[in-house]
C-alpha cells in the first residue's frame, strides 16, 4: 500500500491511503510520516509514500518527489 500524506497550510497533515480514504490528520508531517515509517516497518515492508504540500488556497499542490518511496530518517 501506498500512503499520501497532505501537508495543509497551517502545516498539519492528513494521512490517507492509497485508495482515497482519510486515515488521520496529525499536527504536523514528522508525526504522519511517524506513522507510514511504524506501518512499514511492523509489516516488513520498504517505506511508500508521496508527500504533497499544500500552498494557499488557489495555488494547488505540490508535490516533493523526493519523499516518493523513501526510507524516513
């Protein structure tokens, strides 16, 4: 399964599956990456996730291609 996490502006994150589906919204990415890393890790399997920074309203999102199926330090 792949993870997205949504940074909003006010710099929280929500934390959605693959599939759409809301999971949690944290306070912040540390916390929700946190979570994708434990998910991984208590299943063996290699780190998955796309993070997407959302900027002001109207701007769309962005999209960090470098935490695209990355390890979290």
């Amino acid at each position: 399964m792949i993870f997205f996490i949504k940074e909003w502006p006010d710099r929280s994150a929500t934390l959605m599956a693959d599939n759409g589906a809301v999971l949690w919204t944290f306070h912040s990415v540390a916390e929700a990456r946190r979570v994708c890393e434990a998910w991984y890790t208590a299943r063996g399997e290699p780190v998955d996730y796309q993070l997407y920074t959302l900027q002001d309203p109207g701007q769309g999102a962005l999209q960090d291609p470098s935490c695209a199926t990355c390890a979290i330090g």
